[in-house]
C-alpha cells in the first residue's frame, strides 16, 4: 500500500525538490506551505507520516506537532536549519520522531523517511523485544506487546523510540551495547546518517522519565568508550 505523505515546507525550491524525489520514489504527497493548510489537511484526510518544517510564515512547526500529539500518533520528521541539542531536545520531546537539519542530502532523507515508516508500521518492535508478557527490573515492568511500561505500578508516557530503546536495553541486561549497535537495531536502514548524538539525546529523555535521579543514573549506565549497559 502506498505510504501518504503531508510535506509542510515554505521555501518553494526545496518544497518542489523533496515533493519530486518523494513522487519518484512511489510515495503519495499533499504538499502545503503554510501551518493553517498543515491543519486542514490533518483534518480531512489520513496521513502515514508529515514532514514538517520548524520555521514556518504563520508559526511553528513545534507547537503545530504538540497540538497534532493530542489527537493523533501519525510520525512527525522535523525540518529545521537548527542544529542545535536544546532544539533538538524540544522536537523529540514534543513527539517529533525524527529531526533533519537543513542543508541535507536527498539519499539521507529518503532513508530516514523509510526508516521512519518501517519504525511505526512494525509497532510492536517484534526485532529487539520479547514475546513476553511482561518484563519486570527492580520498579518497572515492560509490557512488550502492549507497548507499555509502568514504573511502581504507574503508567510512563514514552515515544516509540524511547520505548524500542528501553526495550532492547531491558531485553539484554548487564550486556555492554555498543552504539553501532543500538543504532543498527533502533533505526536499521537510516543508521547510516545517525550519529552518537541522536543516541545521547534519546538515552538522556529515557533517563528523565525512568530515572530516580536522571544526573546519576542506577538502569542506564554509560561505559565510556563502549556504550551503555542495563543495570537490571
């Protein structure tokens, strides 16, 4: 089935670019320009995924994610100049699943939107989790096939990468992974274009929601120079 495509971007040359390369590709695109437009769209039609510029001429592409997050779980790729982590941070956390700054190359952004896509449809994560039920360490307890996790019995708000990441880390406890390897797990045929940054920045969130005190870490424990290693 054709995946369908919203593409909000106000800058005509790249709006017309990525439209074409994501057209050659086979994908189905609604292209607008504008966050108005951006909304009507969500409202009268399916999306499989948008791609969103940040800096838009009637607002930001931000706060049109935070509103799109209470209604729907459609994945979100972020389009931005800014390279900077506390923008970065605030995409992700927003809900964003993934962040692309401005310039890019097209081979990458192609295999960031799959990767993307292949994320969401596979929705469980059936290759970095088990079939389990549940998976229990010290206060909280993975519910793999209901993709939820619950910390002293109450239910924690976690993306979908968050929750592939906490996944595969709960699934190889006191085994040293690597980065290569997390992102070879996590974001498979994108891996490429992921760097150790795209990695801190997702351990750092999952810190923050499972995490008794987040600046010292007891589940998540970084190993310099190797990776990061399930303390459970």
């Amino acid at each position: 089935m054709t995946a369908r495509l919203l593409l909000v971007e106000d800058d005509e040359s790249l709006h017309r670019g990525i439209e074409f390369t994501l057209r050659q590709e086979g994908y189905e695109v609604v292209g607008v320009r504008r966050i108005a437009e951006a909304e009507a769209a969500v409202k009268n039609a399916r999306f499989d995924l948008l791609v969103l510029d940040v800096q838009l001429p009637d607002g930001n592409g931000f706060d049109f994610c935070s509103r799109l997050r209470q209604e729907s779980d459609t994945p979100v790729v972020f389009l931005t100049a800014s390279d900077s982590e506390l923008d970065i941070v605030r995409g992700l956390d927003l809900g964003g699943d993934d962040y692309i700054t401005k310039p890019f190359r097209l081979r990458e952004f192609l295999s960031r939107i799959q990767a993307v896509l292949r994320r969401h449809h596979m929705g469980t994560g059936r290759s970095t989790q088990s079939e389990t039920a549940s998976i229990p360490s010290g206060d909280l307890m993975l519910y793999p096939q209901e993709m939820r996790v619950t910390k002293q019995g109450r239910e924690i708000s976690l993306s979908m990468t968050e929750f592939r990441l906490l996944s595969l880390l709960m699934n190889h406890p006191r085994a040293v992974l690597s980065k290569e390897q997390i992102l070879q797990q996590l974001w498979q045929e994108g891996s490429d274009y992921m760097d150790d940054n795209t990695i801190a920045v997702n351990v750092r969130r999952l810190r923050e929601k499972i995490e008794d005190k987040p600046n010292d870490p007891q589940k998540i424990i970084t190993v310099r120079g190797a990776g990061y290693r399930w303390n459970g």
